[in-house]
C-alpha cells in the first residue's frame, strides 16, 4: 500500500480566478500532507460551439474514480446541466468520498458553501438604502447553475421587498464569463431602454467586462451607472475603479475540502457541512470611499509578471504554430512539440491518442464519447528527455504509474470539434492555472494533430486514386497506364547501365469461346487466372500489365535469352498447375512471344513491344488451334 493518498479533482474553466483560488487551496493542503491531486478540467461553454463542448466534456469521461481516496467536485463551474448529471452519477456509483463546493444539497456527499444569499442581500440593499437606486439591471449566471440560481432569487427577493419593479428586458443570463458582461451591456446599450441607476452582477469578470464596455461607449462608473461584482477577485481589487464586490474564503474552502477528504481517507469523523461566510466589499464602482492598496509593491510585481510571462508564452506559442504547420508526419509532428513542452515549466508533461485518433471522416469511425481501452503515449515528456509508451490502459488514466506523493497532475481534453484524439497530463506546473494562454496553447495543438490525421487521410485517398489509375480492377496487376509508367523507368535503367531488356507479350487462346459457351463471368474468371500466372511468373524484378482486352506484357531489365527461356517454361507451368486445380470444361491457354535486345536511344519501347507482339502473333498461326475447349 502507499503511504500517500491521492485525490481527484473535477472543474471546468481552471484559467478563471475562483477556480484558480479555490485549486490553489487544494493543492496547498495536499501538498503538505504529501497526497497526489488529479485536476480533471475542462474549457466548456467558451468557445460557444456545442460539438466543441462535447469534446471538452469528455475529459470527465476518463476517470478512473476507483483509482482515487475522494474527489473534490466544482461542478458548478461546468454550464452544462446534463454533464453535471453524469458526473455525479458516476461519482455515487463509484462509492467513494465526495466534497462538493458551492453546489447542490446533497445527502450523500460531504458539501462545503458559502454563503452566497445573505452576501447578495446585503450588497442589493446597499445600492438601493445607501445609493437610492430605483432601476437596477441584473447580469445572471446560468440558472442551471445553483450558486447562479441563489444569487439571482435573492436579488429578486429583495427588489420585491422594497417594492421595485424588475423589468425582464433587463436581465441578462450569461455564463459567468467575461465575454458574457460585455454581451450584456452591448444588449442593454442598444436596447434603447433608459440607462439603469445600476447594473449588479453575478460574478466579477461579467462586472468588470461590462464596465470596460460602459466607459468605452462614455458612460461613467460610477457617476452615470453603479457596477457591482460578486467573488472580490485580485483583478477586481485592482480594477480603476475598484470593483464593488462580495468578498469570499474561496482559498480557505479549496484547503477545507482537501482536508476533509484526508480526513476521511484516515477513518477520522467528520461533519457532512461545512459552511464559510462572505461578507460584501464597498468600494469605487459604487461610489463608496476608495479601497486602500496596502500593498503597491506587490501589486506591481504581480502585473509585471503577468506582462512578461504573457510575452513569454505568445512568443513560445507562435513559434510553435509556426514550426507545426510545416510538419507533415505525427513522427514530425510530435517532435515539435516535445522541443517546446519544457517551456511549460512542468516536471512531466504526456500526450496520450487513442488507438484510433487517425481514423475515418464520418461520425461512425470515429471516438466521441469515453475513450479507447488502449491509449499511447508518442510523449512522455520529463526533464531528463522524451520517451514513447506504446500502449497502456485508459483505465490507468497515466501512462506511468505516479511512484510517490506531493504531485499536482492537470487531465485537459485533447480533441478537435467532437472528435476525441486524446488527452494531456501536465504535471507539477501552475501553467494550466496561470497563463492565460494555456486553452489556447491545447487548441493549437490539438488542431495540428487533427490536421496530421487530414493530411494522412488525403494521402490515402491520393494514394488509392492513384491504384485506380494504374491498376487493372479485374486483374489486379498493372493496367496500360502502369504499365507504361513502370516500364518507362526500367527502360531508362537499361539505357543507363546499358542492358538488355526482356519484353514477353502474351495473348489468351479462347477467351471469345469460353465467353460465347459459358458466359462473360466465366471469361473474366479465366482473365484473372491467366494474370494470376502471369504475375506468379515474374520475378521482384519484373513488372506486368495488362496490355488489352485479352492481351499481357512481362517487362525484366538486364535479361539474357535464357531468362527469357525460363520465364516461358515457368509460366506454362504454372498455367498448367491452374489448369488442375480450378478442373474448368475448357483448358486455360497463351500465345507467347518474348524479344530480348539491347537498349538503344533509337530503339523505343514502343518498338520492343511491336517486336514481340510480332513473335507472338507468328507463334499463334503456327497453333492447330487457339481454342482448347474440352469436351464435357
């Protein structure tokens, strides 16, 4: 047994601020209990593309949750309702601990909130009693959502208490994105509505977006529109103006539910709720005094590293792309990225495809849901070089089993629309959670994969219109397109090194009679026994083709008149042979004739092929018959 224990993660969005300080405070107690944390994350409900979606969610798919002491569940970070139902499903099937953050009551799992109500209410009842605002607009999360649902009750609640009028054309339902607080004031300034006394928000980056977009467009917060917040975020505090927020112990809640995990993991009793109080922050977007930076040094040392690390990672990352698109095999392909996965500042760092992630077009040949039993590894990355795992069980999620404790381990989804292609482990790295270019970096990658799996495709589709072009369907040897291509290069060789050339040309005896007696069907039978002789005749270094209807052609380089002699007595023997075993009414036969010279720039190859097309044809007349057909 280990002395470590190991803890699972689920949340979606880990570059956004709650999430970020709620991980943190969960990777800080496992750290100093020496556990594993296993972040299983998502970008879902970004890109605004349901297929997209559905391969960003997959990831969930993946866990093993057998192979976990406890999971610690953000599952109100993920939008989708219906994922977050398969997620908790699977979660009580598996029987082990669960800790949910801000979600759902539930009996059967430990549960960690906060307060979000009573925050609400006393921020609402401080724009309307100290601010005296009569119209308020509202920028919700999504119902589906029940921190979303909670805060947006509670301000309903207490606009009705206090009498005042909510107007339904101005709410806005977002997906507590920042791109959602834009939309919304972009939605409320066409509107052609009044502009509202305040707008109070769901969260701090639709506040802070929807301030932006308010001063780009001349209105003053807060002397024209009051902004409120909710989550006192670091950006939030370090707004111009500072945002007036909802402080909340995201932190300390992330340690307290790795803690309880731990706990329960060694048998100690622990309380099924636990719940954090958050308290509201009065400040400039309001109109309130102005908060106090206590501490200008740090602040400035953090946006200096934000401004540099940022630099750093657009620079790696457009280098990268730039180096991908001239990749034309996976080979090559994942030898770029490997150069560039020490800049993630990582300990280890996988990329894990499924057995299938080269496969077909359509819907039906391809992974969409779960993953393959089997995945690889074409990287495994560490610091003492790049290794490739060939094969290892998706059930075992790493592709080399984790041999010690104190790890942080973030499973982001590797796909490309609905496609599954795999998935990346990054190991002991604040990249997936810090920069803000990590979605952007796996959306890179992914799609140069997906582009590696197109262009194996099209040279496929190439390569089989080009088989079809030069290959006799019926036959399946060379056709005259072949032929004449093939044929050319050996002529060339020839007059190059300066040797001879074999040419046998050879006509099926009887096709028309076997045609006439018993069928075409039974002809293009005999046409491919006949090709099957002709092409068990040849050596390696011969090519064959068939020339016409009922008409073949070998072609050998550097031949004598007695590999012609043995090329004829090899393929009347293996028609003879044919002949036995197939036991036909009729007997399979040839004309043969063979013509061996010198390769010359005068002599053509279309001559040589006249030439023994000529012996042949004088080898047929002196035939008593072409026709061999046997008496039933």
């Amino acid at each position: 047994m280990n002395d470590y224990h190991h803890i699972a993660v689920v949340v979606a969005g880990i570059d956004e601020e709650y999430q970020n300080s709620v991980i943190d405070g969960i990777i800080d107690c496992a750290k100093k209990a020496n556990a594993n944390i296993s972040c299983f994350s998502s970008f879902g409900g970004v890109i605004g593309n349901s297929k997209y979606d559905v391969g960003e969610y997959n990831i969930y798919s993946l866990i093993n949750y057998s192979q976990f002491d406890g999971v610690v569940l953000l599952t109100n970070t993920i939008c989708d309702k219906g994922e977050r139902a398969k997620i908790l499903s699977a979660v009580r099937n598996s029987g082990i601990p669960a800790v949910m953050l801000d979600g759902e009551e539930n009996t059967d799992f430990y549960n960690i909130r906060i307060d979000n109500s009573h925050a609400m209410r006393e921020i609402t009842e401080h724009m309307i009693h100290e601010h005296h605002v009569k119209t308020v607009n509202f920028i919700s999360g999504p119902l589906s959502n029940p921190e979303a649902q909670s805060r947006y009750e509670t301000f309903l609640q207490v606009m009705a208490e206090n009498r005042l009028i909510v107007d339904a054309r101005r709410i806005y339902f977002g997906e507590f994105r920042g791109t959602d607080g834009e939309a919304a004031a972009k939605q409320f300034l066409s509107s052609g509505m009044k502009l509202p006394d305040a707008i109070i928000c769901a969260n701090d980056a639709m506040a802070l977006s929807c301030m932006r977009v308010l001063l780009e467009n001349g209105v003053r917060v807060p002397e024209d529109v009051m902004v409120t917040g909710f989550d006192d975020t670091w950006s939030a505090r370090n707004n111009f103006p500072a945002l007036t927020t909802v402080s909340r112990p995201l932190y300390d809640a992330g340690y307290q539910a790795c803690q309880l995990l731990l706990d329960v993991a060694d048998g100690k009793e622990i309380e099924q709720n636990v719940t954090f109080n958050a308290f509201p922050v009065f400040t400039e977007s309001c109109g309130c005094v102005q908060r106090e930076n206590t501490d200008v040094q740090s602040y400035k040392k953090k946006i200096s590293q934000i401004i540099e690390t940022s630099h750093y990672d657009v620079n790696m990352l457009n280098r990268m792309n730039s180096a991908l698109a001239d990749a034309e095999t996976i080979e090559e392909n994942m030898k770029i990225i490997g150069d560039y996965l020490e800049k993630l500042r990582c300990e280890k760092c996988y990329i894990c495809l499924c057995d299938d992630w080269n496969s077909g077009a359509s819907s039906s040949e391809y992974q969409v849901y779960g993953y393959t039993s089997n995945m690889s590894a074409p990287i495994a990355w560490t610091k003492k070089g790049i290794e490739t795992i060939e094969r290892f069980p998706s059930s075992r999620m790493f592709p080399t089993p984790l041999k010690d404790g104190g790890h942080v381990s973030f499973f982001l989804p590797l796909h490309f629309g609905e496609r599954c292609l795999g998935y990346y482990i990054i190991v002991d790295s604040d990249f997936p959670t810090k920069s803000m270019l990590c979605h952007m970096l796996m959306m890179s990658i992914s799609n140069s994969i997906e582009n590696i799996r197109k262009l194996l495709h099209l040279n496929n589709v190439i390569y089989e219109l080009d088989r079809l072009y030069v290959i006799d369907p019926l036959c399946g040897i060379y056709n005259r397109n072949g032929f004449i291509r093939e044929a050319d290069k050996l002529y060339r060789k020839c007059i190059e090194n300066h040797e001879k050339m074999m040419i046998v040309f050879i006509d099926m005896d009887g096709l028309k009679l076997v045609n006439d007696n018993y069928g075409h069907k039974e002809g293009d039978f005999a046409l491919q026994r006949l090709a099957l002789a002709i092409r068990d005749t040849c050596t390696d270094t011969q090519i064959c083709a068939r020339f016409g209807g009922d008409e073949f052609v070998i072609v050998g380089a550097g031949c004598t008149e007695n590999d012609a002699e043995t090329l004829e007595r090899s393929f009347v023997k293996r028609l003879t042979e044919i002949n036995e075993i197939i036991q036909k009414p009729y007997q399979l036969d040839a004309s043969v004739g063979t013509f061996v010279s010198d390769v010359k720039d005068d002599v053509t190859l279309f001559n040589m092929i006249t030439a023994a097309d000529q012996i042949m044809y004088e080898k047929k007349k002196r035939k008593k018959t072409s026709r061999y057909l046997r008496k039933a």
